[in-house]
C-alpha cells in the first residue's frame, strides 16, 4: 500500500504543476477550461490505453519500450511549450488586453490553449502510464489488488491537493505579471523535460554520447524527495545529471528565450498599433 501511495502521490504531483500551470496562464479566458480538461481526458484516456498493454510496453524494443516512450511524449512537450511561448511573445499584449476586459472572449487565444492542452495531455498520458507500469510491477510482486488500489488512492487526493495549492498560489500574482511569471516557468519546465527526454534515451542506449554525471547532489537534496521531485518538474532539477543532460537543458533555455524575443513585437510597431487603437 506504502509503494503505491509513494508512486500515485510523486506522478500526480509532476503531473498537476503542469496543470495548474497551464490553468493558471488561461484563467479568465472564455474556452480555455475546455481545452484543458479535454487535454485531462485525452492523456487519461491514452494512459488507460497504456495500462492495458502494460507488459507489452514494458517488454518492447528490447525492454526499450517504457523509455522510448517517455521519451517521445516529452519531446512533444518540449515543443508545445516552445510554441505556446513564440505564440504568446507575439500576441500576449493584446490577449492579456481581452483578459482584462470583462466579458469578452479571447478568441485569439485559441491556437495556444491548443498547444497548452496539447501540454496537458502529453503530461497526463506520460505519468499515468508510468503510474500504470509501476503498480503492475508492485501487483506482480505480490501485493495484494485491495492494498494497491487504497494507496493508490490516497496518493491520488494527497497529490491533486499539493496541486490545488500551486494552482492557487500563481492565480495570487496580480494579472500584469501572470504571463511574465508563467512564460518564465514554462521556458524552464521545458528544458527541464529536454534534459530529462535526453535522460531516457540515455536509458535506452539510443544515445551513448556525453554520459558522464557532471555533478552529484543527491547527498543534499535527492530528486527523489518531495522537495527534489517538485523542483525536478518545475525546473528539471536531477541531482545526477549527465552531460548531455546538461546540454539540452541549455540550449532548449537559450533557444525557447531567443526564439521568444525575436517574436516580441518590436517598440515601433507595439506603438503604431497603439495608436491606432
């Protein structure tokens, strides 16, 4: 009961920062609740799917398959969060206009709650299957099916309430400064789900160069812990990173914040479209 409440509790907590994230940035905005919760469904409904065939991942492309996996699912990440950021440098001045004014529709916002919810389901496929692949390895060793579903349980309501508390947290910052906190926390979780897409594809032996750990904290403060595991989502904080890790954590950093101020708008033409206003 123990293990599964530690594993429930620990992936239902990497993946409700990202929601309450993303729900903090679309608050106020007509449509978004939509899509996040239809990307909730969709990463629940393809970890179900994952759950079913739970021996079989595990088992593919030479044991691979759960680190292939991962893999992937975080590279889609990387990528949405890199859009969502180009998108809202570009348009966020005007988006943030439409949040403001009471009762009308940020119609503009569409494309990136797109991107969001896309964010959102990949976060929720990936910890529900590796929830769904953890338990069927504490059930094959013995534990009993009623244990398993009470721990599970409990670390389900012990993680969606840690969640409830980020999410409440950020919808605190006064809305001037929501999208500049949040694209700041985005751009980091981003290249932090890069250093750790490079860590499982270090796993899978698909990719063998830079391997060396680069610095060892675990001593300190072990990504294992709550606190390492909260810092391990919210800035891809590992306490033995390799050297590859380390790369794509800050050439995804250097290239999601120079991508995004070549998008800003530039000061001349933010004033013309002032004017016109």
């Amino acid at each position: 009961m123990l293990g599964a409440l530690i594993i429930v509790f620990r992936e239902v907590i990497e993946a409700g920062l990202v929601i309450g994230i993303v729900l903090a940035v679309t608050r106020g905005a007509r449509g978004s609740r939509a899509y996040v919760f239809g990307g909730v469904a969709a990463g629940a409904l393809g970890a179900g799917v994952v759950a079913l065939f739970a021996d079989a991942l595990s088992q593919a492309v030479a044991g691979r398959g759960q680190e292939l996996f991962n893999a992937g699912v975080l590279a889609v990440a990387v990528v949405m969060l890199a859009t969502h950021n180009i998108w809202m440098a570009r348009h966020g001045r005007e988006l943030a206009s439409e949040l403001a004014a009471a009762g009308r529709a940020a119609v503009s916002g569409e494309k990136s709650f797109l991107a969001l919810a896309v964010v959102v389901a990949v976060a929720v496929l990936r910890e529900g299957s590796e929830v769904a692949l953890f338990l069927y390895g504490i059930l094959a060793s013995g534990e009993t099916a009623a244990d398993l579903f009470a721990g599970g349980v409990a670390g389900l309501v012990l993680g969606a309430g840690v969640s409830a508390l980020t999410y409440f947290g950020l919808v605190t910052i006064p809305a001037r400064h929501l999208f500049a906190v949040t694209t700041a926390m985005i751009t980091l979780l981003a290249a932090g789900l890069a250093a750790q897409c490079a860590g499982f594809l270090q796993q899978a032996w698909i990719v063998t160069a830079l391997s060396q750990t680069v610095w060892d904290t675990s001593g300190v403060l072990p990504d294992s812990s709550l606190f390492g595991r909260v810092l391990h989502t919210l800035i891809g904080y590992v306490d033995q990173p390799t050297a590859l890790q380390l790369v794509a954590y800050v050439a995804t950093l250097a290239g999601i914040i120079i991508a995004t101020r070549l998008a800003s708008p530039r000061p001349a033409a933010a004033n013309v479209h002032a004017a016109a206003e």
